[in-house]
C-alpha cells in the first residue's frame, strides 16, 4: 500500500470521527439548570403579657391572686379593654377583691368592663346598674316555676287578684279573680340570700324571697302590688324574641269579658253561670 492511501483513510477516519461526536452532541439535551428557591421569611411576633382568668367565675364572684395569672398575647391581637402587663404591672393587686358582673371562662383574656371595683361597697350593690334599685319580694316554689328560676334569669311578674264584679246580677259572696302581668324582663339578681349560680347550673336554688333589679318607680309599684293579691313569675328563654306564641287557652279573654252572666241557686249555695252564644 502506498504512502498516499494511507494518508487518505487516516484522514476519512478522522472526519468520521468528528461526524460522530458532532452528531452526538446534537442529540443530547441540554443540562438544566436548577434554581435554588428563596429561604422563606420567618415574621417574628411580638407578644405582650396580659391579664386571663385560671378559672371559670360565676356572676358574684371575686378576683383574687389565684383566679388570674399572666399570659403572653399576640401584641397585634391586644385590645384597649386587655389588660397588659406593660401598662398595668400592678393590675393583680389593684383588681383584687373586685366582683364579677358577667360570667369569665377559664382561659379568657380578663376585661374591666367584665368587673367592678367594690372600693367597700357590698356585693349587691356592685352588682346593680346606675339608676336601679334592687327590691325583695315574697316567694314561693309553686308561684316561681317550681323552683327553675335562678340568679341572672329574666322573668315576667303577674298579679292575681280578687276584684269586684262588675255585673249587678253578680252576688256579693261570688269572688271574681283577674290575673294580668305588671312587669316584663325583669332582672332577678338573687333567690333567698345566693346571688350566683355555679357552674354546673341546673335548677338547685328554691327559696322564699326573691330579688328584682327595677327602677325606684317599678319597686314602689311592685310593694303596692304585693298588697294587691298574689304575685306569680313566668321564667323567659334566654333567647330573646318579640314573636307572640298562639294562645292554648280555650275561651278567649275578649270572650270571657263580654259573657253574660246568670246566678244559679244549687243547695242553697249561689254560682255563677256564664252565658255565650246570644
């Protein structure tokens, strides 16, 4: 083989080699090239010291060293009806003895507007509003809804009394009662001498005299009813609401009232007869 041919296949070979390498680059992908994600930004709270109670607290009841304790709170989240260390580092202390006017959960940031500062002055009083009056009134199981009514309840108040009838055909002997409702949401702030209820609740507080929050004209009223007849309560759900139920009574009062009348001698004994339908 001569000196030529060789040259010409090494140099064939050569090319060849660069085809195969070029082709080969050309059908690899391209390397990706991997981003590395943002470090996340960690936000730094800032907390605050504030007042929570460290048990549940009946309406009544008072503050004192162990009910509370501090507890951190979100300084975004604080209110101006908190109580925050940083303002009030004496708060435990000045807050001490005060009572309770609404229910406080365990846990539950303590608010002011939830106390009262007694500064010497009895649980009762604290508890009344400005302008109100606190007036005791007699009892009983069978005239308070068995006993259901409890401290913090708002009932109805309704007189029964004896009237004279206006029908002349009406004997003297006969006794007419009417029963009407003097008050409506009244505040009983107290049965016998317990003025809370615990926190189990249920209906455990039977008691003779029971105590309304009114204004001084309703309190005169309600002494010069109790001289009247027999006051009876109606307890009120605890969801308000104006809607009026349906009577279930059978006759209706507009009915009763304009009936006639008809006295009956039985064994010598006058009775009155109503007379309907003329």
């Amino acid at each position: 083989m001569d000196k030529k041919r060789i040259l010409l296949i090494a140099g064939l070979a050569i090319a060849a080699i660069v085809v195969f390498t070029q082709v080969k680059k050309l059908g690899t992908p391209a390397p990706v090239q991997t981003v590395a994600a943002p470090a996340p930004i960690v936000q730094k709270v800032e907390y605050v010291d504030v007042l929570v109670a460290t048990q549940n607290m009946a309406l009544g009841s008072r503050i004192s060293e162990e009910s509370v304790k501090w507890k951190q709170w979100p300084a975004e989240a604080l209110s101006p009806a908190l109580i925050s260390n940083d303002l009030r580092p004496q708060a435990i202390e000045e807050l001490e003895r005060a009572i309770v006017r609404s229910p406080i959960l365990e846990g539950e940031p303590i608010s002011e507007n939830k106390l009262v500062l007694t500064n010497g002055s009895g649980v009762m009083a604290a508890l009344l509003k400005p302008g109100m009056r606190a007036v005791t009134t007699r009892i009983s199981v069978d005239t308070a809804a068995g006993g259901f009514i409890q401290p913090g309840d708002r009932v109805d108040i309704i007189l029964t009394q004896t009237v004279q009838p206006k029908s002349s055909a009406t004997s003297s002997s006969q006794r007419v009662f009417t029963a009407d409702t003097i008050f409506e949401n009244v505040h009983v702030l107290a049965i016998d001498q317990t003025y809370s209820t615990g926190i189990e609740g249920g209906a455990t507080v039977i008691g003779s005299t029971a105590t309304f929050e009114m204004s001084q004209e309703d309190a005169e009223l309600l002494q010069q009813s109790v001289s009247k007849g027999d006051l009876s309560l109606t307890l009120r759900g605890i969801i308000r609401s104006n809607a009026q139920a349906r009577s279930a009574a059978k006759n209706e009062k507009e009915e009763v009232e304009t009936a006639s009348s008809l006295t009956v001698y039985r064994g010598g004994q006058p009775q009155q007869v109503a007379i309907r339908g003329q």
